[in-house]
C-alpha cells in the first residue's frame, strides 16, 4: 500500500511512464494540501453535517459556522480529493467519507484524524531532529487537552485492528488474566475479552493518559474485567508468574532497545509457564526500501516523536529469545497497512511424570 501520483486519463499514464511528471511536487504541495483539507473538514463537522443527505454550500457553512464562500474553497477541494460529490448545486459524502470520517460509523477514523492536527504540529520537527538526533518526547511535552486528543485518537485507530487482532491470536488453553501494557483506551483488552469469556485484562499506562483513557474504557461497560493500572512501563514491577496473556501494542517504538529488552524480561518473568506474550507494532523493513513507504516513512514519523522508530521483526524476535520465550511465526495484519504481531511463548513446564510402577525383576 502507498500514496502516490495516479494518471487520470491515458494521456497522463503514458507521461508518467516517461517520468516526466514533476512527482516531488504532488508527493509535497499536493499531499499537504489533501491533508489538511481532509482534516481541516473533519475538524469542522463538514462531514457529519453531511450525514443526513446532500446540502448546499450556504447550509454546511451556517451549520459549521464558516465563512460561505470560504466553505465553498474547502468543499470543492474536497471533492476533488474524492471525499464529496457535487451535484444539482448540493453536495454529499462519498463511500470513502461516511465509512472513515463519520463519528458513528463503526469504521470511526474520526478522532484518529482530528489527532493527525496534532501530529503534524510534531512532524514540523523532522528537520531540527534531523540535525541534532533530539526527538521532540511527545509524552513529556503534551498537556491536558492534548492527552485527550491523543487517547481518542489512539482509541478510534483501534477500531481497525482489534478485532483481527483478537480473532488472528491464539490466546494459551484456559487463559484468565491478561496485561496490556501502554494500553490506554483498553480497546484491544476489550475486543479480547469478548472473545474469551473467561479473560480479564489489566491496563497498564501512565497516569496521565489514564485520566483521558478511563471515560473511552468506560463506555465499553466491561466492569471489572478490563480495569487500568497507574505505572510506568520502564520500571513498573509486573509481578512473577501473574499473566497468561501480555500484549504490547505500539509501545514498543517510543522506547530504546535497551529498555525493550529489559521489559521483555520483566514481561517474561511475569508471565505464566505456557503463556504469551504479543508485540504489535508498525514493522521497520529489515533493509532501507524493503518495507515500502509506509514502514520507511512511520519509522521516521516514530523517531521524531519518541526515543527510537520502529524496530524490524527480527529485532524482536532477538529480545523475545534474550528473554527466554520463543517467537512464533509473525503475523502480517490486513487491516493495519505496514503493521504486524511478533508473537512468543513462555515454555509450558515438562509434564509432571507419573509415579511409576515398581517393576518386577524376579
Ligand atoms: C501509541 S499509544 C498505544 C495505545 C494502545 N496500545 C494502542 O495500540 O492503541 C502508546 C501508549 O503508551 C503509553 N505510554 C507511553 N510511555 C509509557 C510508559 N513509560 N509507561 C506506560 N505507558 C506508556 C502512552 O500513554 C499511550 O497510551
């Protein structure tokens, strides 16, 4: 999957060919542009004033009290970028609008867009990291409102993997007790315990998010099955055989290597003989160019914002084994773009043998 220059008409197809179309130029202008009108448009509610059917410029101005004809430059640029239709003077949403954009929608991207005005606020830094190595610590740097932002944000990207991911792991046999670590919103813990009536899950996060992640796990009604735990993942005791189940879902890539491996070992003695323990994350390509644009480009996105970028499976797989669990085969997930599952076991301990039978040696 990749975001490029696609012809229109032959004429345009044959000249991309000779590679003669100025690429940089959509790749750049072209591309801020869409951005921002996508999420400038979701910011203003021209899409949910959409949901109900088609309207007139003048209606979705006065309903998301803009400037008429200002409106009018937002809708038609959004309907070139595909994410309205024009038609008889009204406008109305396009499939790709009323299945990501609208708040209700089960698909929701809604607050992963609106936390996209903060993150390109962080991507302004790229050049200035570029230059001296320093990331900007997002998690030390936000404040109230911008924890909010981030934790819906975190939950309403949530909504396209949690089920593949809960449907896509085999949990161990007779699983009760999970921790989800940097789990904020706790949606993954939820789409577990679903699936497996006998799971509870533990929410690991930092107080911070906390605050803004317990009203998202609260609406989920899952009681005290999934509940939050104050901590911080770099030094928190997590216990010795206390979890079958650990997930670690886009943590892994605001940390060092060195603080990885040591919370793999603590994960490792916290889990149970048997029990398992699942990295997911954007996957960093084992070689520059081998994973494409979205993993080249998320990896930078990552550095910038946190104390390292993404990390390739194999490095996983590396400290999983430092920890004496054994990786299983990787899982490549269909609903999130450039994003996979390292998963590792705990060995289940030798079965007990049987007291033998005295053995007749007349
Ligand atoms: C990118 S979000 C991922 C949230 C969730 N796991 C998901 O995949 O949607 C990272 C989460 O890790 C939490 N986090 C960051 N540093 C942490 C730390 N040192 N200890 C515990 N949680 C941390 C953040 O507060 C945030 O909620």
């Amino acid at each position: 999957m990749k975001l490029g220059t696609v012809a229109e008409n032959p004429l345009e197809w044959a000249l991309l060919r000779t590679g003669l179309v100025p690429t940089p130029l959509l790749d750049t202008i072209i591309a801020l542009l869409l951005a921002r009108a996508v999420m400038v448009g979701t910011k203003l509610g021209v899409f949910e004033a959409l949901a109900a059917g088609p309207l007139p410029a003048e209606k979705i101005a006065a309903q998301c009290e803009g400037h008429p004809a200002a409106m009018e430059k937002l809708l038609s640029a959004l309907t070139g970028a595909g994410y309205l239709r024009f038609a008889a003077g009204r406008y109305r949403l396009a499939p790709v609008a009323r299945r990501w954009l609208l708040k209700d929608s089960p698909h929701s991207l809604y607050d992963a867009i609106l936390l996209q005005l903060l993150d390109a606020r962080f991507i302004e830094q790229t050049e200035a990291y570029v230059r001296s190595g320093e990331p900007v610590h997002i998690h030390e740097e936000m404040a109230g409102e911008e924890w909010a932002l981030y934790q819906r944000g975190m939950r309403s990207g949530a909504n396209l993997a949690a089920a593949e991911v809960a449907l896509r792991v085999r949990l161990p046999q007779g699983a009760h007790d999970m921790l989800d670590i940097g789990g904020a919103h706790g949606y993954y813990s939820v789409a577990f315990c679903r699936r497996h009536p006998n799971l509870r899950a533990t929410i690991l996060d930092l107080p911070q998010a906390i605050e803004y992640a317990a009203p998202l796990l609260a609406r989920e009604g899952m009681g005290d099955r999934v509940v939050h735990r104050a901590g911080d993942a770099l030094t928190a005791e997590l216990g010795e055989q206390t979890y079958d189940v650990v997930l670690i879902a886009n943590l892994v890539h605001h940390f060092s290597d060195e603080a990885n491996r040591d919370l793999l070992c603590r994960v490792a003695r916290a889990l149970r003989p048997g029990g398992i323990v699942i990295l997911g994350d954007m996957i960093r390509p084992a070689t520059p160019g081998a994973g494409g644009q979205i993993g080249a480009l998320t990896d930078l996105y990552f550095a910038v914002t946190s104390e390292s970028g993404t990390w390739s499976l194999a490095e996983m797989a590396a400290w999983l084994r430092a920890a004496g669990l054994r990786p299983r085969r990787p899982i490549h997930l269909i609903t999130g773009p450039g994003a996979g599952l390292q998963i590792a076991g705990k060995p289940a301990l030798p079965a007990q043998r049987s007291v033998s039978q005295p053995v007749d040696t007349r």
